[in-house]
C-alpha cells in the first residue's frame, strides 16, 4: 500500500537529489535536468538545427559553471542523450576521437611528462620570480616565454608547466601560513580559515598575482602556437593538408603571427601599467622573502643527487624542443619518452608514484573526448555550413577577412581544432572542383591538388609540366588557397582566446586543480582575456587583410 511506499520515495528522492552531481548546487542540478528533459523536445519539434545549436549552449554553460561542477559528468550526460536520441552516432564520436587521436596521446603522456620536469621547472621560475621584482617585466617575461615555448612545444604543454610552476608557489606559501610548513601530508589550498586577517589579505593579493601571471602565460601560448607548425593540434592539421614544413609554414603566417605577437606583448605591458581589467596585483614582499628563503633551503638540501636530477629534466627539456620542433616523432610518444628517461634515470620505479602524473591530464583528457561527441553533433547536423558556404561566395581581400571573422567567432563558441578541420576541408574540396574545371589539365581536380600539395614535391615542377594557361590559373587558385589556409590558422588560433572553450589551453587551465585555489572562474577568465581578445583580434584582422 501507498503508506509503506511513501516513506521509500522519500527517501530515494533525498538519496538522489544528493547523489545526483554530488556537492553542485541545487539550482545547477535543476538546470541540467531541464536541458535533459527539453532536449529530445526542441529536437521533435524545433528540428535538428535549433537543437544542435541549443545543445551548444547547454554545454558551454557546463564549462562556464566548471567551478561548481567539473564539466564532465553534466556534459557528459548532455553528449550521451545526443546520441541517445539521434543527433549523431557513435560512430561519428569516434571517428572524431580517432582524428584528434594524436592530440589525446599528447594530454595522456605529455602533460604527465611534464609532471617528472616539475622540479627543474619550478627552480627556474622561481628564479626568476624572486629575482625580476617589477610586476610587468615579470608578466612580459611569463607572456613571452609562453610564446617561445609553445612555438617549439604545444600550448597544453607549455599551459601545464605554467600551471606546475604557480600550484608549486601557492603551494609552498599556503602551507607556511597555514603552520604546515615542511609537511607533506594533504592540505587544503582552498581554505584560509585558519589565516589571521593579515594573511588572507596578502593571500587574496598573492591568487591576483598568479591569476595575472597565468593568464599572461596562457595568452602567450597563442602568440607563439600559431607561429609554427606543431604550435598548435590545427596548424600542424592545415600544414599536413597544404604540403608545408616547418619553415614553409613560419614564413606564411608570419605576416599575420608576428605583427599580432607585437601587439600582444604591448598588450601585456599596457594592462598592467594602467592596472586594467583586474590586472596589476603586486607579488607582496614577505612571500617573496619566503618564496626566496625556501629556494635557498631546498637548493641546500639537494645536494649533489638533487642537481644530476634537475641536470637530467633540462636535458629532457631539450630532448623535447628538439623532438618537437623536427618533429621525430608523434607529440604524445615524445611525452611518453620524457617520462621513461625521466624514471629511469631520477629512480622513480613505484606504481604510486608514476600514477600521480597522470592525475591531472586524465579528467581533461575524458572531457575533450565528450567535447568530441558535441563536435560530432555539429558535423552532422552541419550547423556551421550556412557560415562556410558564405564565405566561399566573396573574393579577393574580403574573403580572406571573412574567412578570418569566420573562424574566429566559431573558434570562441566551438573547438579551434574542430573549426580548421571543417574550414580547410571544405575550402580545399571547393578548390579541387574549380582545378577539375581547368582545360587540358590531363588528369582530375583531386589528383593535380595532391600533387600541388605533395611536401617532397616542388609546387613549380607540377605547375611546369601543364599548358601554361592552365598553370597560371592553377598558380593564381593554389596562390589564393595557401592566403586562405592562413586564414584559417590565424583565424582559429587568435580571436580564440575571447573563451576557455576555443583555445584548448585555457579551458585546460579552468579545470585544472590549480583554478579553485587561486579563484580563476569563467567569467574571470574572459574578463582578464578581453583587452588581449580586442588588441589582438583586431590586428590580425588588418595584418590578414593589408599583408597577405
């Protein structure tokens, strides 16, 4: 009878209304039961266009909310009904992974490469931390050094030697205070409950400090990622398609990438002289002294065994800018062969210990293959065809801008690396077709566009052995390709940093350990991105349309 039912519904509607996404507010549950039960609805009744683009939404909130509930369970739920009710197939999901397959290699091993550098790396910053006192050269040095690097390295590399750099910081200085000094059991970094005034003051002054320093460093990785070939997932996808090496690619984009990096650093130093958009928190002194004195401490008690250690994380430095920039291997396998060398030789031989690396790229690494089923949804629901066949309809410096526009707004809503995919293979299919129009050519659209994108062939010998009418249009398309291809690069890779859901680094630094504890939320996070996002969008834009 109803009467012994009632006290069970109870209690399972209790049990699950705390089990369901667990410690997220009340309000954030509600949401996504709502987005749950309204999806298969929209769908039946708004159709698969109006549902797609909701659904993008739905999981932009999920990442925007990621304080209060990582992204992945809630997110995950949204992508599984999307499945579930026929917005895409499973298929498609893994087809998607299998292409970015090379990019999960590199969260899986690089990032847990990095891991074993930590200390080497922490030396060096800390280094420079205590030793640069004013404010904008340190940030101009994080900005540039986050440029360099992820020209040789990947931005997610570069973003989680940033991040092991600023959690080692807090780290140290939050146990000091918190009268945990030298302890290496677990510890809250969240909480400053037990800090007298004072403390939380210069507390709250030192998470404004690192979250200035991450997001210089974060926006350096754009700067530099678009710069060369394996900067970025998606240059090194558009350089494939285009037929370019590592110079050819440096050369073409560098009238758009350099001029950009220009303004970007001018950005960095402008913003924290004048103390905008939350920019301009001070490193206060008595953490640099502390920071200082336990340097000098630690490099004390390392000794001779602690230095060949930190001798051999440089060397794998080195091994790894080398193996990057010649590119000897797949990204995640050179990560991979960090962490083997690293092991070996600095005596990390516990199951426990190797495990630790991990910790931090797996999460992520899950979420992007759910981000994956919504790129899914957008491949075969083709919600960004009505953009693309747009701007395939223009000509000359007006497509190039367009192109450029294009690209980055759907970069800032979507993934970069899923935007370029799209572009650059619907671009170049759309140029087969007017190569298969040429006369007397000899050979189909598709054969003569490998062949003019063939890397061990040179463009010229191609163009010479056709009849020299149909070279010079051939000349003239692919010359026009290769500004559009740029484009795209450019496009996908600089107004991008408007959102931590374009740029894969950002998004990995949101949901990264170190976030909660410095207070680095989504919308802090855009706001601290905007003067980038405005200086640099725009002068990529002038630089697309004046220089190529």
């Amino acid at each position: 009878p109803r009467s012994t039912l009632f006290p069970y519904t109870t209690l399972f509607r209790s049990a699950f209304a705390r089990n369901f996404l667990g410690n997220a507010p009340l309000w954030y549950k509600l949401t996504i039961l709502l987005f749950l039960v309204a999806n298969p609805f929209l769908l039946k009744f708004y159709g698969p266009f109006i549902a797609g683009w909701v659904l993008i939404g739905e999981f932009i909130f999920t990442l925007a909310m990621a304080l209060k509930c990582y992204p992945l369970p809630a997110g995950g739920l949204l992508a599984a009904e999307a499945v579930f009710i026929g917005m895409t197939k499973p298929e498609t999901v893994y087809h998607e992974a299998l292409n970015n397959f090379e990019v999960i290699l590199l969260l899986i091993f690089m990032v847990a490469g990095i891991y074993f550098m930590k200390d080497f790396l922490r030396f060096t910053f800390t280094r420079i931390l205590v030793k640069v006192q004013s404010k904008y050269k340190i940030s101009l040095l994080f900005c540039f050094a986050g440029a360099f690097l992820s020209a040789f390295l990947d931005a997610l590399t570069v973003t989680a030697v940033i991040i092991a750099v600023a959690y080692g910081f807090y780290d140290i200085y939050h146990r000091y205070v918190s009268g945990k000094d030298g302890s290496a059991g677990v510890h809250d970094l969240t909480s400053d409950l037990a800090l007298k005034e004072t403390e939380q003051q210069e507390l709250k002054q030192f998470r404004g400090f690192l979250r200035n320093l991450m997001m210089h460093g974060a926006v350096g990785t754009a700067l530099g990622g678009v710069c060369t070939l394996v900067g970025e997932p998606q240059n090194l996808l558009i350089g494939s398609e285009m037929g370019w090496h590592f110079m050819d690619f440096f050369i073409k984009v560098a009238p758009v990438s350099l001029p950009v990096l220009l303004v970007g650093l001018a950005t960095c130093y402008y913003v924290e002289k004048k103390k905008w958009f939350t920019y301009g928190f001070e490193l206060p002194g008595n953490i640099r002294s502390h920071l200082l004195e336990t340097e000098t401490k630690m490099e004390a008690k390392r000794g001779f065994k602690g230095k060949l250690q930190l001798a051999f994380q440089a060397l794998a430095g080195i091994w790894l800018i080398i193996a990057l920039a010649f590119h000897l291997a797949a990204v995640g396998l050179i990560g991979l062969s960090v962490i083997v060398f690293l092991t070996a030789l600095n005596g990390i031989t516990e199951e426990h210990q190797i495990g630790r690396a991990f910790e931090e790229a797996l999460p992520f690494t899950a979420l992007l293959v759910v981000f994956f089923a919504i790129v899914a949804v957008i491949h075969d629901q083709h919600l960004f065809a009505p953009v693309i066949n747009y701007v395939l309809s223009l000509q000359g410096h007006s497509q190039l801008a367009a192109y450029y526009i294009a690209n980055g707004l759907l970069s800032a809503i979507s993934d970069n690396v899923f935007v370029a995919t799209v572009y650059i293979s619907e671009t170049k299919m759309h140029f087969v077709n007017m190569l298969g129009a040429l006369p007397d050519i000899g050979m189909t659209g598709e054969q003569l566009m490998d062949k003019l994108t063939d890397p061990n062939i040179a463009r010229q010998e191609v163009l010479a052995g056709l009849p020299q009418a149909a070279a010079e249009q051939a000349d003239a398309l692919m010359h026009q390709l290769d500004k559009l291809a740029v484009a795209i690069n450019t496009g996908t890779n600089i107004p991008s940093v408007a959102t931590p859901n374009g740029q894969a680094a950002f998004l990995f630094l949101l949901t990264s350990a170190l976030a909660p504890v410095i207070r680095l939320s989504y919308g802090r996070m855009v706001l601290l991105a905007l003067p980038y996002t405005i200086t640099m969008s725009l002068a990529g834009l002038l630089a697309t349309y004046l220089f190529l």
